[in-house]
C-alpha cells in the first residue's frame, strides 16, 4: 500500500491519541487528563531525543504512527533506540505498514548511530509477536511490571 510517512505535526495530536487509544492505552477521564495527553504527545514532537512518525494514506488520513525515544545507556556510547508504541488502524493492518513505520524507525535510529532497537508487546499480542519474529526481531528478554498505585 503506497503510504507517506512523515514526523507527526501538532495537528496529527487528536489522531494520534485516537491511535493511542485503539492501541488499547487508557483513555482520559476528564478534561485536565485530555489536556495533559495532548501535552504529553505535543512535547514529544518537539523533544529532538524523540519522534513520532504517522503513515498518512493517499487521502491524507492517519492510518498509523510510531513514537521513538533515544534511551542513553549507562555500558554504551551510542543511544539505543526505543519503541514504546506503534500501531496501524486494524482496517489497514497486513499491507505493510507496519514493517514501512519500523524502517523508518531504524533510518532515524542510524542517524543518532544507535546499535540496537528494542520494543515490547504484550503477552496476548501474538500476531504482533509474529509481525515482529517476520521483521528478525528477537524474543531475548521478559518485561517486568509493578504497579505504584
């Protein structure tokens, strides 16, 4: 599927909150939780150690993005890049998208010369595991969580 994948601008924010949401990220509860979501996404458009690129389709619609963080490590001299989310709407999901929003992801990554690409995906994401596995990813760690509240 022929798609362009561009930085996100300000104005993509309500489109990428709604890609968010689908992803199956919390929604805000009220208007001052909106507000900090959209500063959350604006900041990071704007944060050079960071990036969020969308897929925008012939139409100029948003079908997909991922954000990237350069994650400094303490035993590295390069940043190692970091995936904390990428989603394409499920109407365009299989077209290669995905894989076209990973590439670019790695092209940014090779400019801050980072070595290694990291990203995780939920236990019950097993065709995101298999998407994934299809691109040469490894399945080399466990992720561990614990809640503060």
């Amino acid at each position: 599927m022929n798609v362009c994948i561009r930085p996100a601008r300000k104005n993509d924010i309500p489109l990428i909150l709604g890609l968010l949401y689908e992803l199956g990220r919390p929604k805000p509860e009220n208007n001052l939780e909106l507000k900090i979501f959209r500063n959350l996404v604006k900041k990071q458009i704007s944060d050079s150690d960071k990036q969020i690129l969308v897929a925008e389709d012939k139409n100029g619609d948003i079908i997909g993005m991922v954000s990237i963080i350069l994650v400094p490590r303490l035993n590295r001299v390069n940043p190692e890049l970091y995936i904390p989310e990428l989603i394409v709407t499920k109407k365009f999901q299989k077209k290669g998208i995905g894989a076209e929003l990973i590439n670019s992801s790695i092209s940014f990554g090779q400019r801050y010369k980072c070595k290694k690409l990291r990203l995780e995906s939920g236990n019950f994401r097993l065709e995101a595991h298999q998407f994934y596995e299809k691109l040469k990813f490894e399945s080399n760690s466990k992720s561990f969580t614990k809640s503060l509240e």
